[in-house]
C-alpha cells in the first residue's frame, strides 16, 4: 500500500526520485524494484506492482466491457506504458511519451494513493487537489464508518 505526498523535480538526466517510503512498498510485495509506468485517468502518470498489473488485465479481460472496449484498454494501458526498474539512488527514467501525457516538465507530486501511486504535474495536481478534496468529503462518510 502506497501512501504520503511529496513534491520532487526531474534531474536533467530525465530521472525521478521515487521517495523511500514507497520504495519500501513496492519491495515489500515484490522481489524485483520494478514498477509499471501508464496513463492515469485524469493526465497522470500511475505506477502499478506487478501484482496489481496482474489483477488489472484480468478484470479487463472478465469486467464489464465488451471486448473491443478490452482491446482498445489494452492498447493504450500496455502500449503507453513501460516497466521501469530503479537505480540505487531510487530513481527512475520517466519515459517521454507519458511526461508529455501528463504535462510533466521538471517539478511533480507523487502521490501515494493506497493500490498505486501517481505521479502528477506540480501545477495540476494543485489546481485538482480541490477537487479531490470535494469527493473526499462526498465519500468518506460513505467508506469510513
């Protein structure tokens, strides 16, 4: 499980510093440090174990979408995506195809959020975090009881 917030920059080398605490999660349920890199659904970067990669494209195979729904899914999760392994530094190599998805340039938040972790243009994430915050209020009454 993912969590905390924290605010990094992109080396000039294109590298990201994944923070330690959630370097230790990902290790914890794997053994190789490797986390799967995509799209997110509100111009993210997300990052995903294998394990959860795993439980991914079998609900996208057996959920509630028609197969060419699947297809297309799959094309973008996996086409758009890569595995990336970190450094001893803890860094990764964002690749260009996703920064420009998210608009990442050099300062991002990573965002631990329980099953992934996201990782979100500095100024977006800013401008969404309101946002979130809405929901938030929306659903925790409903979640925690």
């Amino acid at each position: 499980m993912f969590f905390g917030t924290y605010w990094h920059n992109i080396d000039n080398a294109g590298r990201l510093t994944i923070p330690s605490k959630l370097r230790e999660a990902v290790t914890a349920s794997q053994n190789a440090p490797r986390l799967f890199l995509t799209y997110g659904a509100e111009k993210c970067v997300v990052a995903y174990t294998q394990e959860r990669i795993a439980e991914i494209i079998e609900s996208a195979r057996t959920g509630e979408v028609t197969r060419e729904e699947a297809r297309a899914f799959k094309r973008i999760f996996g086409g758009e995506g890569a595995m990336e392994t970190w450094d001893k530094q803890g860094r990764i190599i964002l690749p260009d195809g996703l920064k420009e998805y998210a608009a990442i340039d050099k300062a991002v938040c990573i965002v631990g959020a329980m099953d992934c972790i996201e990782i979100w243009d500095s100024e977006t994430y800013q401008k969404r975090r309101a946002e979130a915050q809405a929901a938030y209020d929306k659903v925790a009454g409903k979640v925690i009881r």
